[in-house]
C-alpha cells in the first residue's frame, strides 16, 4: 500500500475561461465585477444574463460570520443547493447535479474525491474569511473550463498577488474574528501582504470550532455536528517584463468533524499542497500554466456520540495535476483556444484491524489497494465577435481516463465475513483496469439587440468517467457497505466494475432585462439536461444487523446506468428603492428556482433534488450602518426517492437579520440567523444518524434554529 509515483506529462490546457457577457464584453477570459450578495442571491451582472455568476469578497464578507462553510455560502446563488455534510463540509449541487459531477478548483488547482464518505469536499479546504471570489457555472460551461464534468464548473480563488510601486514597500492586510451563539462556534483569520514592486507574499491563516448546535423550536440538540480545523498558506509571486510567476503552499488540519447523517465520522484530516503558475503576455497572444500537488492523510472512526466502540477507516490520498493553455488573437473578430491537462489520483482505502473484536479483524480490511485515476485531455476553442451585439464562443475537447487498482481482502474469511470474503475472491478474479475516451463540446451564442436586454443561447454535450469510490468498492457485507457513500441516507453501497462514463446534453437560455444605471433587473434561465448512463443505485438487498440478524431500516444499493433528465428554471432579479448617492441607498433583490430531476429507467424522482424555494432581501445602506433582512421559504419535498427511503420534508419560512457599523477600517457587525427558531427538517440533509444511534428514534437532520452571530474585522 505505498504510493506509486508517475511521471509528469507536459501538456497543452486549460485553465478556466468564463462564458461570453454580451458582444461589448472586452474579455472573455473573465466575468466582470458582480455584486453578487451572498445573503440574498439575488446578484446584479454586469452586462449579459450569462448563466455564470460570480461572488465578490464583499458579498462574501456579509455572510462570512455566519458559517464556515463555503459550500453553504453558494447555497443563496439561483440554482445552487448544498447536500449536508459536516459543519465546514457541505456538497454543492448546480441544478440538481451532484458535487461529484461538478469541477470544483481552488486557486485554479482540482482537489479529488478523498474519502469513501466524501468528508473531505473541495470545498472543505477553503474558508469565507480568506476568499476573494467564487464563480459558478452551470451546466454549459467552455470546454475550455474543464473536462471530465457534466453539471458545470465551481473555481474558488483567494486574494490575488499585490505588489508596491517602484521604489515602496506594500504592507497590507485584515484580521477578523466571529462568534455564534448556536453552538458556540467561534474562530478568526489573518491576512497578511508584503511586497516590492516584483515581488509578493502573502500569508493567510484560520481557525475555527463549533460544538454541536440546536435545532429549531423543539427538535432539540442535533448530536454529530461538531467540528473544528485550521488552515495556513503562503503565497509567493514574482513579476517581470517576462510575465508573471507563482507559488503557493499550504497546510490543513482538521482534528475532528462530526458528521449527523453518517454512520461515521471523520477523526482527523491533515492536507498539504504545492501549487505553481505562470501567466505570460505576448505580442502573439498569452499563455498560462499550472501545476500542482496535494498529499492527504484522513482517517475516519467515530466520535463521542456514536460510541462505543471503534472502527478505523483510513484514505491515503496524492494527486498531481498541470495543464498549459495558449489564447491567440487571430483577428479583430476571432481568438482562438488551446490547451490540455493531466491529473493523477492515487487513492489508498484500508480499515485496520480492531484488537479483540471478533468480526473487525485479524486482518486489515483492503478497500482500495492503491487505486490510480489518469486523465489525460485536451480542447481547442474558438470565440468570435460578429458585430457589437453578436458574440459566440464554440469547442470541443477530448478526455482519455485510465483506472486501475490492486488486490483487496476482507477482516477475515469466517462465516461472519463471509458475504465479504465471498466477494473479494470474485473481485480479485477479474481484471481492474479500465480505460473511457469521452468527448465533450460546448456553443454559446450571447445577443444584445438592444439597449437593456442581452440573451443568451447554449448547448453542452459533457462527459464523466466514475470516480475510483463507485467503479472499485466491492465489500458486500452489511457493515462494509454501511462505511460507503456520501448520500446521507444510511444505505450501503457497492462498486460496479462495470460503469460507462456519464454522457449529459445540456440545452440553456438566458435572458435579462435591465433598467438604466442598474436601477432595476430581472434575469431568466430556463434548462433542460438528458443524461444517458447516469450513475444512480440499483436495489440489491435489505439490511439485517450484522451482529443480530434483525431488519434495519436501511438497504444495499450497488451503482449503476442509468438514464435521468434535469428540467428546471432560476428566476433573479432587483430593484433599487432608494438611490442616495455613493454610501446611500436601498435595494429589493429576490430569486427563485426550481428543479425537477427524474430516473428514465424507473420513472422515479432522483435523490436529493431541492424542491422550489425563494429568497428575498431587503438591504439598506447610510453612511457607516449597513442594515438586512431576509427570508428564504423552501416548499413541501414530496418527490423522493423511495429506493433510498429518502424523507419527506415540510415547508418552512426563515427570517435573518442583518446590522453591522464601519468605523473606517474596522466594521463591527451582528445578525440574528432564524430570528423566530423556526423548527424545520434540511430537504438534502438525509436522515440523522447520530440522533438515531443514540436515541434509536431515525428522523431527517434538523436545521439550525435560531443563532446570534457576532463579528469583527480591521483592514490595514
């Protein structure tokens, strides 16, 4: 079980290029500014309805003392949901389709599945308080984005290199610390720049904890729930005429996270990373490069709540990935794209042997012997603008997936492992190595036939190759396929050696309305999304305790093809109230979105799908006072998935307060989150597997009730 080192690849591509605004936009490469506001989703654009949106750090600031988790953040973006995890470790769906679907980069850099659970998301390594801006885009994104995904692109980035003028020194920075009164979560964060006028370091630095919150109204305490981790960074950066060179390192630690809808938890998750980067300007065009590692260790066992007893389960993770991307201006109409990546994942997934006890044991259970995921892709991209109106951007790209992994073996081969023993002698018998060569390709076309209106027309055919979790688990035995899964719903799950990649057609369109000097908004996007062999679950068994022989409420599943569509529609869209100059005014913003995702080959609805829900925000700025309020209402969950035994959940309403004062560089804020501790069941929260150890008593997970959330924060 000793890591395999591969040779690095030079290749040609892509980092990530955003979706055309209108015809007037002077970049492609980027989104301009949106003011998108965290608290409420209901962001402004600048100048197209593309169906990309962008959180600044300002948004981001508004709702940094109230979570620690970037994923939820994305949750108040249109189209957004977030399947619950731990309290830093939520998964982010775009319109119905999974994290696991999704490219999701941090400053540029992949970050792989690390966990049979998936507790360590890509997501869990960042924080709100040292994050500059997230994109999202849904479904079709430019090939030029990524591979290897067929619900759209997350790219978080943290705070860009800042550098002095000639002949200065820059020192520059921001501190920040927070509490909530529900859970007594608490915790701060650094940042910190110094440069010349070429080159740059920049230090950032986190911690946070929580113990475990309380419910609303009467659901009580909601046990699995708490957590704690810090985080640490430096980056360095060099300029010269030659261009502009990068390096950043980084380590994270988490010492425990409490996970309510798992049937473990993690017991610690310790990360390091390399990223390196150049970013070129040429008379001929640009080139950017990048490459990066990350090792991680992440062991997972269980906390105080589901005790007794002990079950160690470790994951011993490398990747390594780089890409090269070249931009060449052809014309004045016409820029052209190329490109290519490699990424390589190796995976160890192994349960030690538990001393004394009798079906955990004598040997070390093997999950995964050292699996490897190579991809090798690349695209080329073409982006036209036809007059001062008429715009398109059209690609294609070609990604070659190669999988493989070792030999397994079960705690034993006694009648109590014997579903197990059974069923790694039968995957050992046969071969492991698969390889997928899936295509992708991508055509926006963005209108603006007159002042104040801009659409947006776009189709998407992208493909996913399994991840290394569902092509090569293979355990069958109660408890084995219990420890797979990272659906919240207490099931067990089994590998299929025998999985197609993914294959999505996305059809999108986007129009938007606005009123002169950003008066008002209003954006519509409508979207439909066939996927043939999508990866879901097929009925193997129901459960029985493996010590007892009782029924439990749960069942195997093991994956499998599938065929499922997505139809949905986000609405946004605002208002200004008041206009009173530059530090003065009030604004109305609100969304709306609504999914319906259905399995073809059942005709059943798909698991964790968010029901219709509306956000609205009133948000009101004088002078140094900043002033919100909220309300998010989420309707009735009736499409479940009955194969999972998924929950129903009922309507609810929630209000959130909002006020915070700026004296210069220091902005003192509070909020009431849940002001009226509203008892409620999280549609996507699965089923409480930590109440339902202790108590016996199986429920959906609870949301948080009511938190007063403090926070404190100085630039300089």
């Amino acid at each position: 079980m000793n890591s395999k080192i591969v040779s690095l690849r030079v290749l040609l591509a892509a980092s990530s290029t955003l979706l055309p605004l209108a015809a007037h936009a002077q970049e492609i490469t980027q989104l301009p500014p949106v003011d998108a506001d965290a608290a409420n989703a209901a962001d402004s654009v600048g100048t197209a309805p593309v169906t990309g949106r962008e959180l600044t750090r300002e948004a981001i600031k508004r709702r940094q003392n109230a979570t620690s988790d970037t994923g939820d953040l994305l949750r108040q973006l249109p189209g957004v949901s977030a399947n619950s995890g731990g309290g830093f470790s939520s998964m982010p769906t775009l319109r119905g389709l999974s994290q696991q679907r999704l490219r999701i980069t941090v400053d540029g850099a992949p970050i792989d599945l690390s966990c049979p659970n998936d507790m360590n998301t890509p997501l869990s390594y960042t924080v709100p308080q040292t994050i500059e801006s997230i994109r999202v885009v849904p479904g079709v994104a430019p090939v030029s984005m990524g591979g290897d995904n067929i619900g759209g692109i997350i790219s978080v980035e943290s705070v860009a290199p800042r550098f002095a003028a000639d002949g200065a020194t820059l020192v520059t920075g921001e501190v920040s610390t927070f509490y909530r009164s529900n859970g007594d979560g608490f915790g701060g964060s650094a940042l910190l720049t110094v440069a010349s006028a070429n080159l740059s370091a920049t230090y950032t630095g986190s911690y946070t904890q929580a113990q475990q919150y309380k419910a609303g109204g009467d659901l009580g305490r909601v046990r699995s729930t708490e957590y704690a981790k810090t985080d640490h960074a430096l980056a360095l950066a060099f300029q010269n005429d030659a261009g502009l060179f990068k390096l950043k390192g980084g380590y994270h630690f988490s010492p425990y996270e409490g996970f309510a809808n798992q049937a473990m938890d993690m017991v610690s998750n310790k990360s390091w990373f390399l990223n390196a980067g150049y970013d070129g300007e040429f008379d001929w065009g640009s080139v950017k490069f990048t490459a990066d590692y990350r090792d991680t260790d992440h062991e997972m066992n269980f906390l105080e709540d589901k005790l007794p007893g002990a079950m160690p389960m470790i994951t011993e993770v490398h990747t390594f990935s780089t890409a090269l991307k070249l931009e060449l201006p052809v014309s004045a109409r016409d820029k052209l794209r190329f490109g290519g990546e490699y990424h390589h994942q190796w995976l160890n997934d192994y349960w030690p042997p538990v001393a004394g006890n009798m079906m955990m044991g004598p040997n070390t259970f093997v999950n995964i012997n050292g699996g490897t995921r190579d991809r090798i892709g690349g695209f080329a991209e073409w982006e036209a603008h036809w007059s001062d109106t008429l715009s398109s951007v059209i690609g294609a790209r070609l990604d070659h997936v190669r999988m493989n992994t070792g030999q397994v073996q079960p705690y034993s081969t006694s009648m109590m492992n014997m579903a197990d023993a059974t069923a790694a002698n039968a995957f050992n018998a046969v071969g492991h190595k698969r390889t997928d060569n899936n295509w992708s390709a991508s055509a926006l076309l963005s209108y603006a036939p007159t002042s104040g209106v801009a659409i947006e027309l776009g189709y998407a055919h992208k493909a996913r190759s399994p991840n290394i979790y569902e092509r090569y688990t293979w355990g069958r035995g109660t408890m084995a396929s219990r420890m797979i899964g990272w659906y919240g719903d207490g099931n067990g799950y089994v590998g299929n050696l025998n999985l197609k990649p993914e294959r999505a057609d996305t059809v999108s369109a986007a129009i938007e309305f606005k009123g002169t000097d950003d008066a008002w908004s209003l954006r519509l996007s409508p979207y439909y999304t066939h996927v043939n062999d999508y990866i879901d679950a097929a009925f193997v068994k129901n459960l029985t305790h493996p010590m007892s022989g009782l029924p439990m409420p749960f069942v195997q599943l093991q994956f499998a093809n599938q065929k499922a569509e997505f139809v949905g529609v986000d609405v946004s869209g605002q208002v200004e109230l008041w206009d009173g100059g530059k530090d003065a005014g009030t604004r109305l913003s609100g969304s709306l979105s609504w999914v319906r995702g259905q399995n073809l080959s059942d005709n059943a609805p798909l698991y964790h799908q968010m029901p219709l829900n509306v956000k609205v925000a009133l948000d009101h700025r004088q002078g140094p006072v900043e002033a919100g309020v909220d309300l998010e209402w989420v309707a009735e969950k009736t499409r479940v998935d009955a194969t999972r035994n998924e929950p129903v959940t009922s309507a609810y309403a929630l209000v959130n307060l909002r006020l915070a004062y700026n004296l210069g560089p220091v902005k003192l804020s509070v909020e009431a989150e849940n002001l009226f501790d509203k008892g409620y069941n999280l549609p996507l929260g699965g089923v409480s597997l930590g109440d339902y150890k202790a108590t016996g008593v199986l429920r959906p997970v609870p949301g948080r009730g009511r938190s007063v959330n403090f926070g404190l924060s100085a630039s300089f």
